[in-house]
C-alpha cells in the first residue's frame, strides 16, 4: 500500500466518521427536544395521572457542579432564558450583550427575538427598562442610574 492509498482510505473513514457524528447529533438534539417538551408539559400540566398525583423524577446524566450556564439555559424558554442571563449579569445590559451571552451559551436565539423576549419580560414586570435598550431583572440587586432615581424620587 503506498502512501496515496493510505491517505485515500484515511479520508474515507474520516467521511464515515463525520457522518456518523452527524446523525448522532441530530439524535442528542431530538432527546433534547423531548425531554424539553416533556419538562414543559410537567410544569404546565402537572405530574398527574387519573387524579393521582405522579412523582416526576428527574435525573441529570451530569452531576449538578459539572453543568454550566450554558447547559441551563439550554432548557429553559426563551424568555426564561433571557431573564436568567439578565438575573446573572446582576447589573443592566442592553440587548446586544443579552443576545451575545445567549448565543455563546449554545442558543441560537436572534437579536430580535431577544429584544422581543425583553420587552415582554417588561409587560410581566419581571424586567424594568432603564434606558433606551437597557434593561435590568427585577431581582438583581444594582444601583439605579442617576436619571432613572431622579424620575423615581419625582413622581413619588
């Protein structure tokens, strides 16, 4: 065998290689669809069964300290996962670093969406807008700017 035919069978098995990868993670994102859609309808609907309350049990393939940001909001909605990012920077991010902290967590979610996610999270109240795309989660702890604790301290 000389060396055009071993580089010739090497990139043949690298195709199979990538193919298989292929399909293998077209299954981990279907299990991931599942799972997601089953975690909704648990919350939405509760874990019943003909009356009878059912134990949901839930069991993570990796040990809680080993799942990262990313993983997390993974699961969550879009607009659960906004919040969290918000919840987690602990201080006002306009849009644009949302939509990036979403993205470099592995969603594919767009600046539009983000946006959109943001302004409802402000209708539900869960989100104060401080500024022109500033926005802060009502549950971080911050400072206000100047600006918005002057109108506060004024319409008060």
């Amino acid at each position: 065998m000389d060396l055009a035919e071993v580089i010739q069978s090497a990139e043949k098995d690298l195709a199979a290689a990538e193919a298989a990868l292929r399909v293998a993670e077209g299954r981990v994102q279907e299990l991931r669809n599942v799972i997601n859609g089953l975690r909704y309808a648990a919350k939405t609907y509760g874990a019943t069964e003909r009356g009878a309350t059912a134990a949901l049990t839930v069991t993570p393939s990796t040990p809680p300290a080993e799942v990262g940001l990313g993983d997390q909001l993974a699961e969550l909605s879009r607009i659960d996962a906004t919040e969290k990012v918000l919840v987690e920077l602990g201080k006002p991010a306009r849009t644009e670093e949302i939509q990036r902290r979403l993205a470099d967590s592995g969603r594919d979610d767009t600046f539009e969406q983000a946006r959109n996610s943001l302004h409802y999270l402000t209708r539900l109240k869960r989100v104060d807008r401080i500024g022109r795309g500033l926005f802060v989660a009502k549950s971080s702890t911050h400072a206000a700017p100047m600006g918005h604790a002057a109108e506060t301290a004024s319409v008060n």
